[in-house]
C-alpha cells in the first residue's frame, strides 16, 4: 500500500500560513538573542496549528486546513516557522532597533 500523496501547492499553502507569518515574525523581533529564534518558531507553530485546526472545526475555508481530512504539514509549518522567526530577528537586528 503506498502512502497518501500530497501535491506541492498543499505544502506551500502551509509554510504560507498568515497566522504562522504574523505570529512568527512578530515574536522573532522581539527576540533578545538567536537562540530564542527557536522557542519562537515553537510557539508560532502551535498558535498556527490551534488556530487552523478551530477555523477548519468551524466550518470556514482557511489556507492551510487542519482536520481529519486534511494534510496537517507539520514538517513544512516547522521549517517555515523558523525562517520566518529568522526573518523577523534578522530584520530587528538590521533595522537597529
């Protein structure tokens, strides 16, 4: 039995997640140090998954869908999740502030 496919387009969807990016970005600058870059993608990524999985359990379209039925993409939401946590710090760091 081979295993489920998920199309490309499916796995962008969750590394684009809009509650991901804000929360991601958002807490990697404000970010004191690198290292805690990765305790932000960690939260991102929950706040992401929590919040996709409620929006889906409503009934209500949403970009990247949470459920039973649906592809969670951890993997992807991880990795996207810390370059967004990155790029928050990155951009806190290069503006100055």
């Amino acid at each position: 039995m081979a295993a489920p496919s998920v199309p490309l387009h499916v796995w962008l969807l969750g590394a684009f997640d809009p509650v991901l990016i804000a929360v991601a970005i958002w807490l990697g600058w404000r970010a004191t140090q690198f290292g805690k870059v990765f305790i932000a993608a960690i939260a991102a990524l929950a706040v992401s998954v929590v919040t996709s999985w409620l929006i889906h359990n409503t009934g209500l379209p949403w970009i990247a869908p949470i459920g039973a039925d649906a592809p969670t993409l951890l993997p992807i939401r991880t990795v996207a999740a810390v370059i967004w946590a990155s790029a928050g710090y990155a951009a806190r760091r290069l503006s100055g502030r």
